[in-house]
C-alpha cells in the first residue's frame, strides 16, 4: 500500500509540474504576445519573403538548368556523329524538346544556315546573335529579338566539337516571361517586379506586375546608389551580387518603399533580382498583429494541449529515432568518394529487384577505367580520386532515379538498367556509358582524357541470377579490355565463341 501511495505522489507531481510547465509556457505566450517588438516580427516577415523569392528563383534556375543539360548533352552526341543530317538533327531537337521548355530549337553551322525542330532552314547571317555561332564553349545569351517570332529570349547556345573544329552549335531559346509564370502562383503575384542582370551588372530584362521608372531600368545598379536608404547596405548588396551571393536590401523611390531580394541564377552566370513593394511586406506584418483568440481559449488550448503531449513526444523521438537509423543505414551504403551506393549496396538493390520481378528484363553494365594506375602512377592519387569522384557523379546523371548505379572497386563502377524490355533499348542506354567517354576530361588547368571499357549482359535473357549476370558482364568486360579497351560488349555478342575463348 505504502509503494502505491508513493507512485500515487509521485503522479502527482509530475502531474503538479506539467501543469506548472504548461502555466508557465501560457505566461511566456502572453508575454511574447505584450512584449514582441514590430521589428522583430518584421525580421520574420522578411524571412518568409526571401524564401518565397529563393523558391521561385530556384524554380526558374531549374528551367535554365534543364535547357542547360538537354542541349550540352544533345551536342555531345552530335558531336560523336560521324555524320550530321537532317534525320539525326530532328531526332536530337526532338529529344531536348521532351524534356525541356524551350519554344524553339536549331541546328546552326558555322556559315549561318540553320535547320529548326520543324525542318524548316534557316539563313542566320542577318541575324543579331550570328557572331556566336563560332564560339566553343556552352553559353546563355540574351537576345532582345530572337529573329523568329519577334520578342525577346534567353538563348543558350551548345557548340558541336569535334577535335578543335567547331561543326555547329545547337540553339535553344527560353521565353523570358516564363519568369512571370514562375512567380504567378505566389501571393505577391499582383504586387512585384523583376531584372535579371548578366556577370557585369548589365540589366538583360525587366518585368513583372509593378512598373517604377526610377528603377525598373536598364540602369538598376545606378539608380540603386541613389535609392538605397544607405549607402552601406547597397554597397552590400552590389558587393554580395558580384559574389554571387543572395543579399537583400530596401530602396525608395518617388512612388514606394521595395525590399528587393537578389539570387543568383547560376546555371547562366546571371542574377535574379526581384522585388515588392513594403507594403506588401507591412500587410503581411499587420496580419500577424491582429489579436489572437481570448488568452482562455488559449489557455484551454494549452491545457488542452497536455492531453496528447506524451503522444506527441512519443511520435517525435520515434521519428527522429528512425531518422537517425536511416541516417545511419545510408551512411553505411553510400561510398564516401563518390557518393554512389558501394560494392554490398550495389549488389543488395540489384538482387532486390531480381527477387521481386523474377519475370522482370534489366541490363546490367560494368563499367572499367582505362589505365587507372597509369593515373594515379603519373598525375598522382589526389587526381585519380577526382576522376573517381566526377566519373561517378556523371554516371549518376546519365540515369533515371530508379536505376542502381554504384561504385563496386577502386576503378569500377556498375550500372543496373531496371524494367527495359527492348534490347535495343538498352544496347542505346548502355552506350551512353561510351558516348560520354568521348568527351569526359578530368583537371582545372591541364584536361586529361580518361576512357573506359565496358561488359554488359541482358537480365531475364542471358542470366537468371545476379551472380550469373555479374559473370555474364565480365566476361564481356573482359572482351572489351582484350579488344584495345574504351569500348562497350554485350554478353550476347560472345556467342559465336566457344567457352574456352571466352574465359
């Protein structure tokens, strides 16, 4: 009886402290309410501002991305072409389209005649943007005509190399006022403008829903010095645009107070600049002011509150548990050079699949740099590590979400294809592999080619098994290595040998 009394005091109080702790959070709540300053809660306001902006800058970053990948990775492959016709320029026009926002597309040679995605030819040579057609490396430009339909566009421009000659460059135009369509699901939609300014700090374009002429020109930086509420925070922010980095600052202008907000776009090199107006800002600031319900709705909330407290601890520390565990299992997965999941990872996912889609068709690709020791021997491991590191990176973005790629020994690498059932298919997806050999250079100063050979084999054709399959890839690794290496062979281009040649 006596041990039940106690655990009945001692319920008590820890009941009394609960109780105690939840008064005691209700006054800090009150107080917070009384006491808060207004340039605190502006700070927050600010916040929640930058970070709709950043979204939304993020946002349009990922389109220019896109266009960024599709035209780079179409060029490379023309520039592998042993030859370049009209067939094969529609079906990379075709392809970039599918995957990106681009309203328009060409195929430009270096005399200025261009093919579009429709077949339609093209002659360039009047054309504003026809001195870029001789430059070698990739590039976003801003066109104020783009000579086809009249209006504006940000071009990105993707040179065909092959060696040191230029054959062509792959153009792609972005319509600018995909800008405005970005921004036209945010609440500020009715109440904002923007620029975007190139690496000089040359204004390329304007828009939005706000027009001020005091600074919606394409003498922004300029304006901006005279603008600022102090001439520190704007050399702040100038300073931080060059940097590239995101920086804020508030202007006034004849018509209204902006709290401007500046990101980089750097998949172009240039800066987005957006920017509401304070009262925007101060509307947002007075909705957060209104008064709450009644400090005893509160307080019944409160208490209220303490009814599921434990539930909600419970259900917090069992998540973050899991976090934690998970956190674990993928730091015990992952390689730590390259990011990609290790040998045992690899082997686990690709035997998951198998098991559970017996039935299922995949192609397994090993993949084997090409003189790796010679690398390290000469360039050293630092560099060896580096050719690791971005070989992996790039077999990662070669391939859907859902396919394994994985690092398996120092120098080799394994790709899973899941669910391709046409062997054409996947002979086309494995050569990718090859493809982007032919341009792959590792070093900041001195560009070091690297290749690699490859052996793959067919699941569901020429193994049942991952252990087969394995074996089936290497013995075609192995053809490929014994044949002068940078090369791709499927397992069931063997067949014609007899086993002995084959191991």
């Amino acid at each position: 009886m006596k041990e039940m009394k106690l655990t009945q005091k001692n319920l008590f109080l820890y009941g009394g402290m609960i109780l105690a702790a939840l008064a005691v959070t209700a006054s800090i709540i009150v107080s917070f309410r009384t006491e808060t300053s207004l340039r605190q809660v502006e700070e927050i306001i600010e916040r929640q501002v930058e970070m709709t902006l950043s979204y939304q800058t993020g946002q349009m970053d990922n389109e220019l991305q896109k266009i960024s990948v599709a035209g780079a990775t179409a060029a490379a492959t023309l520039s592998d072409a042993k030859t370049i016709d009209d067939n094969t320029i529609r079906t990379a026009l075709s392809n970039i389209k599918s995957f990106t926002g681009a309203y328009h597309m060409m195929y430009a040679s270096n005399e200025g005649m261009a093919v579009d995605q429709s077949g339609n030819e093209i002659d360039l040579s009047g054309f504003s943007y026809v001195n870029e057609l001789n430059k070698a490396e990739s590039r976003f430009v801003y066109l104020d005509d783009d000579g086809i339909n009249n209006h504006s566009a940000f071009a990105f421009f993707a040179p065909i190399v092959s060696g040191d000659e230029i054959k062509g460059q792959l153009i792609l135009f972005l319509n600018p006022e995909q800008l405005a369509r970005v921004n036209r699901s945010s609440d500020y939609a009715n109440s904002y403008f923007y620029l975007v300014a190139d690496e000089h700090q040359n204004i390329l374009f304007n828009g939005g829903s706000l027009a001020d002429s005091q600074i919606l020109d394409f003498n922004f930086f300029d304006n901006g010095s005279r603008l600022a509420l102090t001439s520190y925070s704007w050399a702040n922010f100038t300073r931080s645009v060059k940097s590239g980095t995101a920086t804020t600052v508030n202007v006034k202008t004849d018509r209204a107070t902006y709290h401007i907000f500046a990101q980089p776009l750097s998949t172009a090199g240039w800066t987005m600049i957006l920017g509401v107006p304070q009262s925007y800002v101060d509307t947002k600031i007075a909705f957060m002011q209104e008064p709450y319900r009644t400090m005893k709705i509160e307080l019944i909330v409160i208490f209220a509150s303490a009814l599921v407290l434990y539930v909600v601890v419970y259900i917090i520390a069992a998540k973050q548990s899991k976090r934690h565990n998970k956190n674990l299992e993928d730091k015990a997965d992952t390689d730590q050079l390259t990011g990609l999941t290790n040998k045992l990872a690899t082997e686990r996912q690709i035997k998951e699949y198998i098991e559970s889609k017996p039935s299922g068709r995949g192609v397994l690709v090993l993949v084997d740099v090409d003189n790796f020791k010679k690398i390290n021997d000469t360039m050293g491991h630092a560099f060896g590590d580096e050719v690791l590191r971005q070989l992996g990176l790039r077999l990662r973005n070669l391939y859907r979400v859902s396919d394994v790629v994985g690092r398996v020994g120092g120098d080799e690498f394994m790709v899973f294809l899941k669910d391709v059932q046409d062997p054409a298919i996947m002979k086309r997806e494995a050569n990718k592999i090859i493809t982007f050999f032919a341009g792959f250079e590792v070093g900041e100063y001195v560009k070091y080619s690297v290749t690699g050979s490859l052996g793959a084999a067919i699941y569901g054709q020429d193994a049942q098994t991952f252990e087969d399959l394995y074996k089936r890839a290497d013995e075609a690794l192995y053809k490929s290595k014994r044949n002068g290496k940078n090369q791709l062979h499927f397992y069931d281009e063997l067949n014609g040998q007899n086993d002995e040649e084959k191991k």
